[in-house]
C-alpha cells in the first residue's frame, strides 16, 4: 500500500524493497525452504554456489563469501600485506568503510582527491602520495561507475603496490571490458540489503584471480584456520557468509542483469529530464565505462541551493540523499592525521553539491517525471 503526501501523491522513497521483493517472492520462499530443510546454516553449499556464481559474473576464478562488505575490505587489505604502520592511498571521497578498515588494522589512510567528473580517485593524484611506507591503493568503483583504472594500475605496476577495488556499488559494472572488481588483485563487494544485489541482512564478498589469496581469505575469515579448525596458523576474524543470505542472494543474481537495465534506463530518463536545467550537473560517464548506478547524484551547485532543493523534493514526499557530505579527510576520527580544509578542494566541493535521487528499477516513468520536474523547479527558485 502506498503512502501519500497531503496532497494526495504518493511518496516516493529512495529504494522500494517491498516492491522487489512482490516480483520475487516465490523464489526467495522456495531457496528459504530449501535452506531451512537442509539445517546446513553457515558456509554450505548456498553459500560454495554463490561464490562461484558471483566469480564468474565478476569475471575472476574465485569468490570468497565474507559477512559484510566492510570484512571485505579488511581482509583484502591484509591479504594484500598491509600491516600496522603500512600507508594505503584512498580517495577522500567515499564512504568511511574505505579509509576506516585501513586504520582499524593498525595502518594509515593517505587521502586523495577524486575526478570532477565521476566522483572517483584521480589517478594523477596517486604518484605524489607515494612513500617508502605504501602497500596498496584502494580505487572505489563510487555510485555505481568504475574508476579510471588503466592508469592506476599502472602506477601500482610501476611501484609495486597492491591494487584493492571497493567495488560495494558497482557490482556488474566495467570498463573497457572488463567487470568492476576484476582489474585488480582483489575486488570486495557488499551485499547490504540497499545495493544492486542486496541480501537481507550484512553479506559480503571478495573476487579474486589468486589461486593464493583465495586460499589466505578463507584461511582469514575462520579464525585463521586452514585444515584444522582447532588450529590457527596466524590472527584471523569470525568472517562467515550465511546459508539463509547466500540462498537469497543466488535468487537476486538470476534478476541483477534485468535490474540493471532497468536502473540504466530509469538514468537516462532522468539526464534528459534534467538536460538544460541551470546549477544542475547530471551523471557523466567515463568513456569506455558501463555505469550502473547504485546511485543516481547529480550536482546542484553550491549546498544552499542544494539544501533547497533537498527541501523541497522532501516537502512533495520525495526522498533523496546526499552521499557523503563530509569527505574521509576531514571526518573527526581522522583530526590527528593533520588533514586541513581546503587540502582536496575537488572531494570538498562535490561533498557540498552531491544530491541522490531515487534510481530503484521499479520506478515508474511517472515517477521519474514527478521527481525531475520537482529538481527542476526547486533549483529555479
């Protein structure tokens, strides 16, 4: 049942899980059934299927089931090497995952700024960054669209550095031909009930092309266990991907294709909406990129402007969100890295004009209608 406004219209929300799930319900009942018969709960064979699965849609040999996105993360960077002490370059604009699992391992977050045009690190930032103390770079494939990563891969080849994707956004995404999460040595995804393919709870996933690093990940998430689980070769987490959330996700990855067309679709509709619209900058796409659009988020310029508009889209029942509006540098938990405004002018600039709209792909053409004549007239004054 829809939810009205005052005046009659139906809110629109920024995500429409129920609407989802009505399409799928059958399907997510039937593998729930399935997993609850067997009474196999953690690391079975939902969760073995989908690591293939997830593999082969990723383009890499391996897939290696983790309990979130952030676990990803942390256990990439680990097996990458990365130890207390050890610098790791990250773009400043993100969410705090990317640069808070880089200090919870003991090592240091070096921000830097992203490109104007797709939110995503700059690779002509990295070089400048690098010390005798760095051990890898993490290039977040941001809103759905993948970093320019030709040249970041070069610069890690040329340096020795390791190459982590923060592919949580973009999964099915690529760039000249290859699938986001695929280009470097791991790519770690998120399953959070709000992405693309999104579980029912926290899940996460890291891809891989080494035979080695699959082996050390699954050593990881178990305590650090190889062939014993009463024996731990080295300091591990408890990192478990779950029967009930692969079950489920091994339904939504049969639709992730159709969704994402639909999410492309839903996009650019909406950039032919907002075409021409003054302070309005809609969603640029890398050449040789396939953007699929976790987000939708265009710029209004300057936040006052932007919190008008917000305001107003949130007067008429329409959602929308600004992802992220302070950048990783200047968040409090990082004052004591010396970071000062001003430092990354691109990452601050863009935090102070991000707006999201809803880009879910069972918005109707209606909606989209509705949502950017309200972003059109809110930013006119």
């Amino acid at each position: 049942m829809s939810v009205t406004t005052t005046s009659g219209q139906a809110k629109i929300p920024m995500l429409d899980l129920g609407a989802q799930y009505a399409v799928i319900r059958q399907e997510v009942r039937a593998a729930l059934d399935g997993v609850l018969e067997a009474g196999q709960f953690i690391l079975g064979p939902n969760v073995k299927a989908l690591e293939q699965e997830v593999a082969a849609y990723c383009g890499t040999k391996f897939g290696i089931g983790l309990a979130s996105g952030t676990d990803a993360l942390i256990l990439s960077l680990r097996a990458a090497g990365v130890m207390p002490g050890d610098e790791v370059i990250v773009p400043a604009f993100s969410y705090i995952a990317t640069a808070d699992t880089v200090s919870l391992l003991g090592a240091i977050p070096v921000f830097a700024d992203v490109s104007e045009n797709t939110f995503n690190l700059a690779a002509g930032q990295i070089e400048r960054r690098i010390t005798p103390r760095t051990k890898a770079i993490i290039a977040v494939h941001l809103f759905g669209q993948p970093a320019d990563m030709d040249p970041i891969l070069e610069i890690a080849r040329r340096r020795s550095l390791a190459v982590i994707e923060d592919n949580a956004q973009a999964i099915g995404a690529a760039y000249k031909g290859r699938r986001a999460g695929s280009m470097g040595e791991l790519g770690c995804l998120s399953f959070f009930p709000t992405k693309n393919l999104g579980a029912y709870g926290d899940a996460g996933m890291v891809v891989t092309d080494s035979l080695e690093k699959a082996a050390r990940l699954r050593s990881l998430r178990g305590h650090g266990t190889t062939k014993n689980k009463y024996v731990s070769e080295e300091q591990g987490w408890n990192s478990r991907l779950d029967e009930v959330q692969a079950a489920i996700l091994r339904v939504k990855l049969r639709h992730l294709n159709s969704w994402k067309t639909s999410r492309q679709a839903n996009a650019a509709r909406y950039s032919a909406l907002l075409a021409g619209v003054p302070g309005i900058t809609t969603p640029q796409t890398l050449p040789g990129a396939e953007h699929v659009y976790h987000q939708y988020t265009i710029r209004v310029s300057g936040s006052t402007t932007r919190d008008r508009v917000q305001k107003s889209l949130a007067d008429q029942g329409i959602a929308s969100m600004i992802y992220y509006p302070l950048p990783l540098h200047l968040q409090p938990m990082f004052a004591a890295l010396g970071n000062k405004a001003g430092s990354l002018p691109v990452s601050e600039r863009v935090a102070n004009e991000v707006l999201s709209l809803p880009i879910y792909p069972e918005l109707t053409a209606e909606q989209i209608e509705r949502v950017a004549a309200s972003v059109a007239a809110a930013a006119r004054g």
